[in-house]
C-alpha cells in the first residue's frame, strides 16, 4: 500500500495558480491548490477552527466528487490507499 503524497505542489514551477486561462493550467492549479490546501501545518490550524456544519459540507463535498467520479476500486486503492 503507497503513501500519500504532495509532490506535485513543490515542484510545480510553471507559474502562479490560476484558474480561466485554459484546461491545462487550471487541471494542474488545482492540484497545486488542494496539496496546498491539504498542507500538515495548515491543516491543524484550519481544522481547529472550522465549525462542526463547515466540516461536514467539506466532508459531503469531497465524498460527493469521489462518488461520482471514481468506481469503488479506485477509491479504494487511490484515496483510502
């Protein structure tokens, strides 16, 4: 079983995150965006602070998009590992 990583993120040196210029820029802003986002350090800051409804919506959103979007091995062995 892999472990998680963030690689993309710190080596992602094509320019700023942005989003609306093309297909290919926001892909790869979105995913420098969420390893971001997901970082460690800010997610013990963050999540100290969200309020129980905020962290469900967070919840139901992500789950929302995964069941959506990948079959039920894939999110086995992307997301759970």
């Amino acid at each position: 079983m892999g472990k998680h990583s963030h690689d993309f993120v710190n080596t992602y040196d094509e320019g700023k995150i942005v989003f609306g210029l093309d297909r290919e820029t926001d892909e790869k802003s979105l995913i420098a965006y969420l390893q971001k986002f997901t970082d460690d350090e800010l997610m013990q800051i963050l999540a100290k602070r969200l309020s129980d409804d905020e962290i469900r919506e967070v919840i139901d959103y992500i789950l929302g998009i995964l069941k959506r979007h990948l079959k039920e091995e894939e999110y086995h062995r992307f997301f759970l590992k």
